[in-house]
C-alpha cells in the first residue's frame, strides 16, 4: 500500500532540491519564485498561474498570489543562468554522444489578437495560418531510454525590434549548443534546415550532424556537380534494415552511403546516405560523421529516425501541460513560462531515465493506473503519478521555503535516499 504521505512529502523535498541547484547564484526571492513555478505546474498540470496559485496552498486570498506569479513572471531577467544552471543538473543523463535535436515549433493563440508581438505563424498540426509565435527548441537524448529532455528553448516573433530572421534564431540556438556540449555530441536537423549557413558553422566547429537535405541541393561527386536526386538515383543500397512504420507495418530498407563535398565548403569531406522504402521518396541525409567501417550508414539512418522523438516531446508539452492555453500577454512572461515548463519537463526526463531502478519512480507510475501496458515513453505516466500524489495536499510548497535558511549554497535534503532528483 502506497504511503501518500511520506511520498508526498519526498517528492516536494525534491522539488525544492532540484530548484535550489538551478537557482544556484539567484537572489532568495527568484528561487522561490522557481520553486512555486516548478512545483505548481507539475501539481496542476497546468500552465495557468490561477491552477498553479491554488496548488500553492498560501494562507492568502487567491488574487494575491496569482498577482505575484504574474508581477514575477513578467519581471524576471536571469533567464541564461537559470539555463545554464538546468543545463548542468541534467548532463548526467547524457554522454558525448548524445543526439542533440534542433526543431522549430510554434504556439498558436488565434483568439490573441491584443497579445505583445502575435504575428501570423503557420500551424504545425492543421498546417493553416493562425495568429502566434515561433518557437525554437532544441531536446537531448537520454543514454539508456532515448528520452527527449529539453536543453533550449526560446520563443520569438518576427514583431520584434530586435528580430533578424529565423535563421539567425537557429544559429543563437547552435552557438549555445556549442558552449555546453561537446563536438562529439550528433547535432541532428530535418530538411528544412538543409541551407549553407547551417553546413559552414557545424564545419567550420567540426561539430557531427546529421541533416536532411532536400531534393534541390546541388552536390559535388567525384569531378562533377550533380543534384542530389539524380546522384541518390545511381545507389539503389548495399545495406539493409528493419523499420516498423506508425501503422506497424514492418519494411526492409535499403541504405547507401556516397562521399560528397558541397559547394559552400569545398575543402570538406562529407557523406550522403540514401535510404530507400521509408516513405515514397529516398530519405537523403548529409553528414560527416565517418568510419572504416561503411555500415556507418546505418548508424546515420538510425540517429535521423530518433529525431522524431522531439515529436513526442512537443506532444507532450502541449497536451499533458495544455501549453498553448496560458493566459499572460507579454513576450517576456511566455518566455520564462515556456522556460520553466521545460524545466519542470527536465524533472521529469530525470525521473523517467531511471524509472526501473527508482522507488519512487515505480511508485509513481503504479500511482498513475495506466490502462496498457507502461510504453517506453513513461513521460505520462510519471506525470499523472506526481499529480495524484500532490493533489492530495492541502499546503504547497510554503512551509518547506519558510523552514530552508538561503545562503546562496546547496542544502541537501534526505530526499536523495529515495532516489528523487
């Protein structure tokens, strides 16, 4: 029989722990701010401040605190060293040679009109133009379960005074991935990121990646300049894989792997992997990743397939947080709010990488009653447990922060035996 109490306990002793190591460095006042922020979107599952105020339990009158949340949330500017903090919590679940996605994503608010710099985006899902933002996120992949954790986030209208252009957006996003991770890490990118500026920094830093070209690029082979389709067509592939479609049709797929140069960097040697019977047309990969040995080839195809893992990332971001429903207007305050969504995410990726070997974990998706089997992506299920556990308590999280001396240091507390982050 599950113990409500000491396991609610726990889990808020280690939400406040995992707060205080990425509020390392920021002022008493923004750490509690973190720490109501992160724990009350996890109790809610929720991103409105009024469902997040109310899992905070205060002994004052409801207005007072969602105003707070919203004053706080508008105002705060340590948005780089909070990452960075969060950035250096995480890397345990990773090694050198992670897979760090890079994606673009929108945030559709069609009924918005008066939001800070709304603009027209195109919706991912409907494929329609609605009223939103742009949004560029970049997720890394855990070592055992292949979980998306978010890394980067940052959300951005073309409204802006100080806006570029999307791409200079992406190119922020490589610069940071550059200062924390390491070359050896796979940068991995789909077709629409197939352009020359992208090719000449991830050279130029001798960075691997995998990226997605589309069916124009033109190619250097051997002595001539070819278009990528018409080179692809020659290889009809060496080597073969299994690969299971959403539909659960199983197909084999024919991979090849040809040396290429490119036009905007000549001096480098890069390979093109053409794997065949995916989708209606070749999958065409370019990347520098090498090997004496060329089934190297399947090892490319394998880590693009895991790019799709973001997907389940944005899914669930948008579906068990209903992220694209927050009710604050300014760019600044849906910046820090998608900022620490993805951080009360990262909890989660942390739990979720050892959910087999954690008590609480266990007891966290027996809590969550799933109907089927527990699927590999154990994000819902340790979400719906954290939720249950919490919602059973009538104080949030203010009795620990009156009791904890701040001094600007770590102060550990004893839900590391319960192996809770």
């Amino acid at each position: 029989m599950t113990n409500y109490s000491t396991l609610s306990s726990n889990l808020k002793r280690g939400i406040i722990r995992f707060s205080e190591r990425i509020s390392f460095g920021l002022s008493r006042p923004n750490f509690k701010f973190i720490s109501q922020m992160v724990y009350g979107i996890l109790s809610s599952q929720s991103c409105h401040l009024s469902k997040i105020a109310r899992c905070l339990g205060e002994d004052i009158t409801l207005k007072k605190t969602i105003d707070r949340l919203s004053r706080n949330l508008s105002a705060f500017g340590k948005r780089q060293q909070l990452l960075d903090n969060y950035i250096k919590r995480v890397k345990g679940c990773f090694n050198d040679r992670s897979i760090l996605v890079v994606d673009d994503g929108d945030i559709t608010k069609p009924c918005s009109t008066k939001m800070e710099g709304i603009q027209p985006v195109r919706d991912g899902s409907t494929k329609a133009t609605r009223m939103g933002y742009w949004m560029t996120t970049v997720t890394a992949l855990t070592q055992e379960q292949k979980s998306p954790i978010g890394v980067y986030t940052r959300v951005y209208s073309a409204a802006e005074a100080d806006f570029v252009s999307a791409e200079e957006e992406t190119m922020g996003a490589l610069r940071y991935l550059s200062k924390h991770f390491k070359k050896s890490n796979i940068r991995t990118f789909d077709r629409g990121y197939d352009s020359n500026k992208y090719f000449e920094y991830l050279t130029s830093k001798k960075e691997k990646f995998v990226i997605r070209a589309t069916t124009k690029r033109l190619v250097k082979h051997k002595d001539e300049t070819i278009n990528i389709a018409a080179l692809a067509a020659r290889y009809k592939g060496k080597y073969s894989m299994k690969f299971r479609k959403k539909s659960g049709q199983e197909v084999d797929c024919k991979i090849a792997i040809v040396p290429i140069r490119l036009c905007c960097c000549p001096g480098v040697e890069l390979n093109l992997v053409i794997c065949r019977n995916i989708g209606q047309k070749p999958l065409l990969l370019i990347t520098n990743m090498k090997s004496s040995d060329n089934r190297i080839a399947l090892v490319v195809t394998k880590v693009y397939l895991l790019r799709w893992r973001i997907e389940e990332f944005y899914g669930f971001k948008k579906q068990q947080f209903d992220f694209e429903d927050f009710r604050v207007r300014s760019l600044n305050s849906i910046r820090n709010l998608d900022l620490l969504l993805t951080i009360a995410i990262g909890y989660i990726g942390m739990m979720s990488e050892k959910a087999d070997e954690k008590k609480v974990s266990m007891e966290l998706i027996h809590i969550s009653r799933r109907i089927y089997d527990i699927p590999r992506f154990k994000f819902y299920a340790l979400a719906d447990g954290i939720f249950e556990v919490l919602a059973k308590c009538k104080k949030g999280v203010v009795l620990l922060l009156r009791k904890q001396i701040w001094d600007g240091q770590l102060s550990l507390f004893p839900a590391l035996a319960f192996g809770i982050p």
